[in-house]
C-alpha cells in the first residue's frame, strides 16, 4: 500500500484513535498500514522487529518514532504474520469455570494476578483451595 507521508500519519491517527479498547479489530486497510510498518500480530502480542506490545497503538508510535529519527533509512521489513487471537480450548474453559478463573482475551485472570498460560492460573487457583481446607 503506497501512501505519503501525510496519508500515512492521518491513517495511522486514525487507527489509533478507533482502536482504543478494542481488542484485535483491524480492518484490511489498517492491517496493511501496519503490515507496511513492520508490525504483526501473534494472536496475543503486537510485534514490531524484536519488540512486542500489548496495545496496537504503543506498536504504531514506536514504529511511527523511528521513522522520524534522521538516521532512518527506509527498507522492506518483513512483518510478523498476523494471527488469530489465542482463545482458550474446551478444555480449558471448563477447567476455568470449575476454578473461577476468567479470561480477557489476553490473559488468564484469577484474584487480582494475570497469566498467560492458563496452566499457569489453574495452579495458583488449586493451591489457593488447598491452602483454604482445613
């Protein structure tokens, strides 16, 4: 996708300010824009060259930053494919309503700590209940 510079800032502004709290909702012409840019996603993190982010915004800044630095030089980049969003499995989400345990798209919560394994807050979740039995 061949814009200027102008086009691409106003473009990229825009993304920015639609995506806010949305999670993963890119139209084509946006994940062009940051395929261009260099960024991916990988079904849970932004990434932009050896960098990840939780928010398409931070990814677009910082690609956005360099850019504006005069040591810049343009090439092609290769972005990170662009996954779906990691969902949990069957499996999973019945271990997650057996324990409580709930998940935000990203991440796997369970009393106030997040995770990103859901093996990883399934057993804090079970020591928590044996801790609790007398």
């Amino acid at each position: 996708m061949a814009t200027n510079g102008s086009e691409s800032r106003n473009v990229n502004q825009a993304i920015r300010v639609q995506l806010g709290n949305e999670r993963h909702a890119l139209r084509d012409v946006e994940r062009d824009v940051a395929a261009s840019m260099g960024i991916g996603f990988d079904g849970r993190f932004y990434r932009y060259k050896t960098f990840r982010y939780e928010r398409f915004s931070d990814a677009i800044s910082y690609a956005e930053l360099e850019r504006r630095r005069p040591q810049y030089r343009a090439t092609v980049i290769d972005a990170p494919p662009w996954e779906k969003p990691v969902e949990p499995s069957e499996q999973e989400q019945r271990v997650m309503a057996a324990l409580g345990i709930t998940f935000d798209g990203r991440y796997y919560r369970f009393d106030g700590y997040r995770y990103e394994q859901c093996g990883d807050a399934a057993n804090y979740a079970q020591s928590r209940t044996r801790e609790k039995r007398p």
